[in-house]
C-alpha cells in the first residue's frame, strides 16, 4: 500500500545526496564515481565526520584513533558468552554494541566506528570454532578486519577492494537506518543509542538484508543457461529478485558499478572465482530484460546489493555476515547524520492519519 508519504523531506543534510533520475550519489560535495576507487575508509569517514565532531579530525589520525579503539574493544570479545553466539552474526553484534556506553563524544563515535569492525570478525570466528585475531592497531580499518577475519595479511587488492566497498556504503541519503538513526538522535539520546536503532532497520531484506539473499538466488540458478526460466519461475511466484529495484533511482545505482569496478582488479589477478562472475553476468541481463518486460512503467534496474553479494564472498564473508560489513561501512554514516540532527535539528514527530473507527456521539 502506498501512504502517499513518499516524497515529504524529513531532514536538511549537507552529507550525501541521491539524484534518483541522474543516478548519481555525492558524499559531501564528491561523486562517488571520483571516491572510487582510491578513497579510504578512514578518508570518507573523517570528510563525513567534519565540523560535527568536538576536534577536528584527519585520515591520519583517524586511523590511528580507530585502530587504539579497535584494540580497546578487543577486551569485550572475552565477555562474549554462549548465548550471544547462538545468534545470527549481526543480532551478536548488536547484542555486543548495545553493552558500550551511550554518548556524544568523539570516543564514542570511533568506538561505534570500531566496534562491528573488531566484533563481526571475532563472532564469525567464534561461531566456526576458531579464535578470535587480536587487532593490529598499525593497519587500516580495512586490512585489519580481513586480517582479524581469516588470520591472514590480506592482499593489496583484497584491502582496496574493501575500501571501495566501505566508502561506497558509507551514507546515501535518509535511507531507513539513517532516519531511524536520526530519529533517535532527535530526543537528544547518544550516539549508541542511534547506530542500535539504525542496525534494528538496516537487517530487515527490503534494506541492508538482500545480499545474502542474492547469493541464494545464484546458487538455485546454478547454471548461466538456466537463468531466464528460474527468474520467470520466481517472478510468476510473486517474488521479488533480490539486489534489483530502489525507491529513490529510476536508473542503476551508481554504487553498483562502483563494486562491480571494484571486484576488476581481484578478478584480474586470479582472486575470484570467474566462473561466478559469468554467472552473475548473465543472471543480471536476463533479470532486466524480464523485468523490463514484465513491468514496462516501473524502471527496475540493479542496486548495490547484487555485486555487494559478489565482492564480500569474494573477500571471504560467508554470507550471513553480510548485513553486519554493511553495518561497519555504514555506522559513520549513522554517526554523522545523528550529531547533524542533535546540532541543528528539533524533534522529529511525524503526524499519523487516523483511519480508525471514531467513538459513538452518546
Ligand atoms: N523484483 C520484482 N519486482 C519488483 C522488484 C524486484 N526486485 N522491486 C520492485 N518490484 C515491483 C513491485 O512488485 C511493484 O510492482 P506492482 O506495482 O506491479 O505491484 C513495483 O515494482 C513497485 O514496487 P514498490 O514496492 O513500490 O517499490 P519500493 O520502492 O517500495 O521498493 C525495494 C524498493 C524494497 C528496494 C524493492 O525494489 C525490492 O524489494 N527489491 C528487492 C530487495 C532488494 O534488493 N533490497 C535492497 C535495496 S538497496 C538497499 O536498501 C541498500
């Protein structure tokens, strides 16, 4: 059903902006297409970060501060009891996020910037009878969760192609954890409180939950061959095809070539497999030619989530964890537009129409 509420602005922002018609992402007056490749992590974040913060911060020393934090939140991993492990890995995380202080503070913010980096791979490690990595606080974000994640330094290209990934999904707009972070943040709660509310609505499938989904849907295809009749088969079921359609681009989402670009390089050097890849290939032709097809006046195109699904099994997150990497890029977006919203925003109280029967007049 729609609620005719889709275009109401709900916020200012000076950090990122969608133009849905253009298909063009800006984060803090820079299009994606010149971030990526070559931005880091630690480069988008402290660009988001700016003037929002108590101190300035720079990529270097955010770096620096990160991996401090990183080491610092090590120390939770031992408190990580049996039950929390039973959970799916991103419930684990919050569940472990939700125990760190609430606040407003920059060492808040870099320990909620640090924490799913230094919990996700620990909890992914616990739960196949491994033991967690300790953090190396001299590397990047990046290298540092690969390493922490299969006890290897990864490679050059592994650690590029995830910060293409982390800087691709860092804000995009007020998509719905970005609002409910701001919500949040607009009765002057902490920063924690925020980023558990923004990963509450990033896990659900319509949002941050896809890519898992889209790896099902490669496997139950199977062969390039039989693509266009499994797609039709889900379609006639009244399914949706996961990593296809958004609500804001009428286009493809220029975050989709900016991973597909990404993943060139580990491809090139032997680091995925290519059979996947030319499955992939095709399953996308064949999906928007069918939904062209199938829905003429609806333009449904690829989003981030299809080659998102590629890039993090290729850097070797099974994919069940993929909500919680989206969740480690995105929290600095969560982060910024939360202090954005405490600095200068009033309460958010959007009104409700009441469709409900009214008391009987006595
Ligand atoms: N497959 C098939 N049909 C689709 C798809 C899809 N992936 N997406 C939309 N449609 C169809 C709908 O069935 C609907 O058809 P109808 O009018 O005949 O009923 C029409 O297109 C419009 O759909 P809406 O529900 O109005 O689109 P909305 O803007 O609400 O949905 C969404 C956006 C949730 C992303 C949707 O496209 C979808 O479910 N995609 C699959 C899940 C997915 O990939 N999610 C990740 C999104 S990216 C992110 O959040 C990071």
């Amino acid at each position: 059903m729609k609620n005719g509420l889709e275009d109401v602005i709900a916020a200012e922002t000076q950090l990122s902006d969608v133009d849905g018609e253009r298909g063009r992402l800006v984060i803090r007056g820079v299009s994606l297409d010149d971030l990526v490749p070559g931005e880091t992590y630690e480069g988008v974040a402290a660009s988001l970060l700016d003037g929002l913060m108590e101190r300035p911060v720079t990529a270097t020393t955010l770096r620096s501060l990160l991996g401090a934090a990183r080491v610092d939140l090590y120390s939770h991993i031992t408190r990580l009891d049996e039950g929390l492990l039973a959970l799916p890995p991103v419930d684990a995380m919050r569940a472990m996020i939700a125990r760190l202080g609430d606040g407003q503070d920059l060492d808040t913010a870099l320990h909620l910037m640090a924490a799913p980096a230094v919990f996700l791979p620990a909890i992914l490690r616990l739960q196949a009878g491994q033991r967690p990595v300790t953090p190396d606080e001299s590397l990047s974000q990046s290298a540092d969760i690969l390493r922490m994640l299969t006890d290897r330094m990864p490679s050059a290209e592994q650690t590029a192609a995830l910060d293409a990934y982390l800087v691709t999904i860092s804000d995009h707009g007020l998509n719905a954890s970005t609002f409910a972070s701001r919500v949040v943040a607009s009765t002057q709660a902490g920063l924690t409180s925020s980023v558990l509310a923004a990963i509450g609505a990033l896990k659900g499938p319509l949002h941050g939950g896809a890519p898992g989904p889209v790896l099902d849907m490669l496997d139950a295809i199977g062969t390039e061959a039989n693509a266009h009749a499994w797609l039709t088969d889900a379609l006639d079921r009244g399914e949706r095809l996961m990593g296809f359609g958004h609500r804001i681009y009428r286009v493809r989402d220029p975050r989709a070539d900016a991973l597909k670009n990404a993943l060139s390089p580990l491809v090139r050097s032997g680091q995925v497999d290519r059979e996947r890849m030319a499955l992939a290939a095709s399953v996308e032709r064949a999906a928007l030619a069918i939904l062209k097809e199938r829905k003429p006046d609806r333009p449904l195109d690829v989003n981030v989530e299809f080659y998102t699904a590629l890039l993090l099994e290729a850097l070797g997150f099974e994919r069940q964890a993929f909500t919680g990497v989206f969740a480690i890029g995105r929290t600095v977006g969560w982060i910024a537009h939360a202090r954005e919203q405490a600095l200068n925003g009033r309460l958010i109280r959007p009104r409700s129409i009441y469709t409900g029967p009214l008391p009987k007049v006595a």
